[in-house]
C-alpha cells in the first residue's frame, strides 16, 4: 500500500477467480465481521455477492452489500441472511420489508 493511500488492496477469490480488490480498511474490517458473525468464507460472501450484481463493479457491489445488510440489522435488531439482503438490494434497488431473520 502506497503512503497516503486510504484503499487497502487484497487478493481475494471470487466464484473461482482470483482478483484484486481495493476498499478501505473499516469495510475489510465490517466484511470479516460480517463473515464471523454469519459463519461463512469471505470467498463465499463475495462469490454471491458477485452472482447476484448486475453491472455494478465487484468493488461497489460489495460496498452496497455492506450498506445494506448493516443497515437491515438496524432495522431489524436481528441477525438477516447475507443472500437475502443481496437479492432485495438487487431486485428492488434497496430494502425492503418484511426482513427475513435467522432467529
């Protein structure tokens, strides 16, 4: 990482393809959460997220995945599925209710 460089670079494996990717170190941080808390592979997370992405790039897909799978949790106060989060963001552009829980 070059000095003065907010983006952090990282070598991830999406659907089977390695790839680059540069996002800032609290959304790496929020991914890896993401990930412990629903217990799945940060290769899997992006691997759905890039299934589900119309022309978005990867980068700012996962940016929107993010946004709204923390802001479902405000709503919610409860844990949501990551596919479902993506599949409301993609088939109505943002969030929509009922919320589907895990508990």
């Amino acid at each position: 990482m070059t000095m003065g460089s907010s983006l952090e670079p990282r070598n991830v494996t999406v659907n089977g393809r390695r790839t680059s990717l540069r996002l800032e170190p609290a959304m790496w941080n929020s991914l890896e959460l993401v990930c412990e808390k629903e217990g799945m592979e940060m290769k899997d997370l992006f691997s759905m997220i890039d299934s589900d992405r119309d022309d978005a790039g990867l980068t700012s897909a996962i940016r929107s995945f993010l946004a709204s799978y923390l802001a479902s949790m405000m709503v919610t106060k409860r844990r949501v599925r990551p596919s479902i989060v993506v599949r409301n963001r993609r088939g109505t552009g943002g969030l929509q209710a009922p919320y589907s829980r895990l508990d």
